[in-house]
C-alpha cells in the first residue's frame, strides 16, 4: 500500500506543479504548460520504470518510444479537432464584429430585458449549454463569452462564468458521447445496452440536481450581489425546469438528448421571466429589426446549429456516412494507438461553414473571410501552444500509468469512504486532459472495480430511482468530471482567448477555483449519502 501512495504522490507531481506555475508564480498559461510537459517527460523517463508503472500492455516497450510517440498522439489530438474547433469559434464570432452584426445581437438582447443577470444566464447557462450539448470542445465558452463581453461585461468576469456556466452540460455533450463512453467502457464486450445508458444518464442528473439550482444562482449573484431574493428565485425557476427536463430526457431517451432540450426548456423558462417578470430595455433609436435583419444579423449561429444538428447523431444516416468518409488513420507504434480524424465529420468543419455562409450573407467576400481566419489563427499561436502542450502532458501521464496511479493511490488512502471521493477521481482526469470523455474513458474500468472492492454489485434506491449500485459508483465520475471542466486549463485557455486575456490564465483558475472545489465536494457528499 505504501508503494501504492509513494507512486501516486510521483505522479500527481504535474499537476501539483501545473497549479503553482500559475497560481504561485502566475506564469502565462503557454509558459507554464511547455515547463510541465518538459518536467512530465522527464519523470516518464527517469522515474515510472524505476517504480515499475507503465501498464501491463507496455511492460516490454521502450520507454523513449512511448514518451516520444505519447506526445505525437497528443499533439494530433490537440489539433485534430480541439484547436480546429476553437479557431472557428472565435472566427465565428470575428465575423459578426467585422460585419457589425454584433451590434444587431447585442441590441436584440437587450431588448429582451434590462436585468443583466437575466442576459448573462440566457447566454452562459441556456445558449452556452446548447452549444456544448452539440458540439462541445470549448465552443460553450469561447462563443458565449466573446458576446458577454460584445454587450459591455469585463473579461474577466465574462470567462468566469462561462467557465461555471460550462459544468453540468458537459456530461451530456457533445450529443451524449461522454456518459456513452462511460456505459461502453464498464459494459460486457464493451457495448452498453441503451437501458444501462439511460440509468447511468439519469443518475449523473441525479448527483447533480443541486447544482442545478446553485449553479445558475452563482452567476446570477456574481452578476449582481444585490438582488438576492430575485437570484434566489430565478434560480429556482431556471434550475427546476432544467433538472425535470434533463432527468426525463437521460431516463427515457438516454444521453443524447439531455444538454440539448434541456438548454432549451431553460432558455424558454428564462424567456417567460424576462417576459413577465422584468422590464425590457428600451432601445434609443427604438429600433425594430425585420425578420431579414433579424436573420442575418444570426445567420453565422443559425448556420452552425443547422450543420451541427444535421451531421449530428439527431441525424443518424448523415451522421454514419460523414463517419465513415474522409477519415484518416495514423498507427502510432510502441504504443500501438491509431489516431483517427473525419475530415467531413468534426465539429470544426460544421462551424467553419457555418460561419462562412453567414459571413457571405452579411456581406463579407471569400477573400475577406480567409484574410480574417489568418489573423484569428495569428492571434490564437499562445493558446495553439499551451493546448498542444496540455494534451500532450495527457498523453504522456496516461501512457506511462501516472494518471492510474494516481487514482490508485487515492483508493488506497480512502477505503469505505471511497464514494465521497469518486467524483475527484473523474475531475482529475478532466483537469489534466481537458475532456469529460478522455475522464471516462480512463477511470470508468476503475470506479466499476472499486464498486465490486466495496461489494455494491447489487441493485439499489438513489433518491427514490431504483437502479444498479455500480452504475451509481460509475455515474460519479462523469459528475465529477463535469466540475473538474471549470479549471481545466484548456478550458482556461480558451477563456484566455477569447476574452484576450493572454497570460492571465493563473488569474482566472485563481478565480474559478473555489467554484470548482465546492462544485466537486458536493458531487462526492451526493454520490456518497445515496449508497
């Protein structure tokens, strides 16, 4: 056991360092990453076969070849679609300031009410949780943001609570591939049956109901400090829709569909509000957009959806054949992994034609549009280096067993009281790879074989929902990973630019953290009363 922890304690050593570089010493995000994978490197190099970690898989290989081709991977990874996805959703928006549409939009959501606090939920909790139930990969905070910040907000405060706003959603996005990918990790032949599917979707909406409530009244109150008792009940309203329709869509249609329509029902609930229970901002010029107007001013996002959703899984013969053409394999050998890229099928490709459609539309000529996707990829090269960096580091750590040991180590030192720390284990992996899924993917195996340690193989009631005590130990790594979203520094990085705030990427984690540690603990208290 001691050895268990003696390595654990070896491996968390990165993100121990990740955090002082740029909480202690506030050093830019692009700097602190590239100082952490040289240091992740060396100790994949020098200590892992010492301590004899790497997985049964590669117990033979040559450890340089599996660091060397670990950072290959990552390096794919991070661009293929994650930097891809992140350029055009910051060109999206490029497009509308270029084009003054912005303003249009602006204008528009101001007329919906003068309460900002309505505004930024409607943005950050409703659209953004739209985005990231289609298309996901930082497109629910680079998009959201860059219009908070269109309509007058601070920088800082529009990453922050886009980062908290970019929580729950995220179990559920892109189109449910998160919580799938924990069902098919745990499942027999690894292909879960949809009635597992929609128990350990209801379940993850279980452990984050309160969340739901606490979340929206979080932003609204950092929005406005004043207003409690309005907070208090808007939350109640937004947050009560939100968890009903997401509950009902993750237990009877499964993990595709919750983000979505319930990101929906709560921009309808924040409608009916706004519509009854605030004054509307009255415009100066009272300006009245046509339908025309109204359309181009949005075509860039209208088009995005359209495409999303079509080549989406809400679209299942579109979807297989974008799948299954134009896809590029690459085998990485030593570590025996083959990358694979859908050229037609990322969500990048949705939002690039997206968005150049609508630029058309609002006047922009081909060559204007391509001068303009050049200077969004110039000013993106900080952001290009920290994340390639950061998923690198994944890589690396995940290859060369730091990332199990450390979840390891915790089982170890935890014990009975394991479930209150099971949401952790999944925020970690999303901290340090940046994704809900690559969380799952990593430590679903792990939580289904501490559930059988702990003897809850058996079926269960959560809260009044009957169902298995595994899926219930399983579901909270998802929940937790969700949490762990809101200080990932990718996500961070994509706040950074977005917001342009290069380098202030220690200011925001700083500020986002205490967030994030209540949002986790609350996950772990959740999952562990239930049991």
């Amino acid at each position: 056991m001691m050895n268990m922890i003696y390595t654990a304690l070896i491996s968390i050593i990165p993100v121990i360092l990740l955090f002082v570089l740029m909480l202690g010493f506030k050093m830019p995000g692009h700097k602190s990453a590239v100082i952490t994978l040289i240091v992740t490197m060396i100790l994949a190099l020098l200590a892992v076969p010492q301590m004899n970690m790497m997985p049964k898989s590669l117990k033979d290989a040559n450890v340089l070849g599996v660091v060397g081709w670990s950072f290959v991977e990552g390096m794919l990874k991070a661009v293929f679609p994650i930097l891809i996805i992140i350029l055009m959703a910051i060109y999206s928006y490029n497009i509308l300031v270029e084009t003054k549409q912005i303003e249009v939009i602006k204008s528009q959501f101001m007329s919906i009410s003068e309460d900002r606090g309505v505004l930024v939920l409607m943005l950050v909790w409703g659209f953004g949780g739209l985005l990231e139930g289609m298309a996901g990969f930082g497109t629910a905070v680079a998009i959201p943001a860059a219009i908070l910040i269109s309509l007058g907000f601070k920088p800082m405060f529009s990453a922050l609570v886009s980062l908290i706003g970019n929580t729950v959603a995220t179990g559920f996005g892109a189109v449910g591939v998160p919580v799938t990918t924990l069902c098919n990790e745990v499942a027999p032949g690894g292909s879960a049956t949809i009635e597992q599917i929609c128990e350990t979707s209801s379940f993850a909406v279980l452990q984050l109901s309160p969340l739901f409530f606490i979340l929206p009244f979080v932003i609204l109150t950092i929005t406005d400090h004043k207003s409690i008792v309005k907070n208090l009940l808007l939350s109640l309203w937004v947050g009560g829709i939100s968890v009903i329709v997401q509950f009902v869509c993750a237990r009877y249609l499964g993990a595709e569909t919750p983000a979505i329509i319930g990101s929906v029902a709560a921009i309808v609930a924040i409608l009916i509000y706004a519509k009854f229970f605030t004054h509307k901002q009255t415009n100066k010029d009272n300006k009245k957009f046509t339908l025309f107007e109204s359309f181009k001013a949005w075509s860039v996002y209208l088009f995005i959806l359209i495409f999303i959703l079509v080549s989406g899984a809400l679209c299942p013969p579109v979807n297989s054949f974008l799948k299954s053409h134009l896809v590029t394999s690459i085998h990485l050998p030593v570590i025996g992994s083959t990358f694979k890229f859908g050229w037609i099928s990322n969500a990048g490709l949705m939002l690039f034609l997206g968005a150049s459609i609508g630029g058309l539309i609002q006047g922009l000529t081909l060559k204007q549009l391509l001068v303009l996707l050049a200077k969004t990829t110039v000013s993106l090269k900080n952001t290009v280096v920290t994340i390639i960096c950061l998923i690198a580091l994944a890589s690396v750590m995940n290859y060369s067993g730091m990332i199990s040991a450390i979840a390891s180590g915790l089982v170890a030192v935890t014990g009975s009281f394991y479930p209150v720390f099971a949401p952790l284990i999944g925020a970690i992996g999303t901290f340090v790879t940046g994704s809900d899924t690559s969380s799952n993917i990593l430590f679903a195996k792990l939580q289904a074989n501490v559930a059988g340690q702990l003897h809850l193989t058996g079926q269960g009631t959560f809260f009044g929902v009957d169902g298995s005590e595994t899926n219930w130990l399983v579901a909270g790594n998802t929940t937790g990973a969700t949490g762990g979203k809101m200080i990932s520094p990718q996500s961070i990085a994509i706040a950074t630019a977005s917001c342009d705030m290069q380098g202030k990427d220690g200011e925001i984690l700083k500020s986002a953290l205490p967030f994030a540690v209540g949002y986790i603990i609350l996950g772990g208290l959740m999952v562990f009363m239930a049991i």
